[in-house]
C-alpha cells in the first residue's frame, strides 16, 4: 500500500481514538444525564472506525498504535471542564460538531490519497458517511437545543 495512504490511515486512527477518549470522558461526566446517549452512539462509532482502521493498517504490514495522541488529553480535560461549570447538556453540541466536521475533513483527505485503492476507499466513505449522518443529527438537536435556551 501506497505510504501517503498509510499515512493517512494512521492519522484518522488516531484521530478516532481521541475522538473515542473524548466521548467515554463526556460520558464518565455526564454520569447519566444530559447528552449520554449522544456520547454513547458516538463512543461505538469512533471505536469500529479505530478497530476497522486498525485492520486496514495490520493488513498493509503496519502496527495500529491504540494510544491515541495529546489530544486524548485535551478532549478529556475540556469534557472535565464543561461538565464543572455547565453540565454536559446541550451546550456541548457546537463544539462537538465542529470537532466532527475537522474529523470529515481528514476523510476527504484521505480518500483522495486512496482514490487508487478502492477497498481503502471504500471502508473510508462509508465512515465518512455515518460521521456524517452524525452530525446532521447533532445540528438538529443544536437547533432544537437553542430554540428552547
């Protein structure tokens, strides 16, 4: 396989694993309320992205680090900070869609460096695509969210 392709499949591996952490930190937070099932889909989301990513590394000869990056971090310290002083509600929704969206910009990325690998390409557009159904779904609930705040 290509090594620009590697590349990016292992940067959306890690993309997904901190996408991941960050997830499981809002849901550890939320202890229940707010946005759990919310963080609930999107935690098995992230996690079978990672788990397929991993699969297409280990075929093409490459280790799938699963430690993720200093953003696993940052996404957990902003969970801690936002479920602190504002609860885990609703509110969270901007900044979740915005980290969305730079996660779809990675996959379009990705699947022009894998437009020559059809089976890569292909595993990459159908995860681009729940992502995105995702966060269409999440801008419904913003607007819902704002209409009622």
């Amino acid at each position: 396989m290509d090594k620009d392709i590697i590349d990016h499949l292992k940067t959306l591996h890690t993309s997904e694993i901190d996408a991941r952490n960050g997830y499981e930190e809002a849901l550890e937070d939320a202890e229940g309320k707010g946005m759990t099932p919310l963080f609930r889909d999107m935690i098995a989301l992230h996690h079978g992205n990672a788990e397929e990513l991993a699969g297409l590394l280990i075929n093409a000869g490459e280790t799938a680090d699963d430690s993720g990056s200093f953003m696993s971090v940052v996404h957990r310290t902003i969970m801690n900070v936002r479920s602190l002083f504002d609860g885990l509600d609703g509110s969270v929704l901007p900044g979740l869609i915005d980290g969305e969206k730079r996660n779809l910009s990675k996959y379009d990325e990705a699947l022009k460096a894998a437009a020559a690998a059809p089976a890569v390409a292909s595993t990459l557009t159908a995860q681009r695509g729940k992502i995105g159904e995702k966060v269409a779904l999440m801008e419904q609930e913003k607007a819902a969210y704002e209409a009622t705040h």
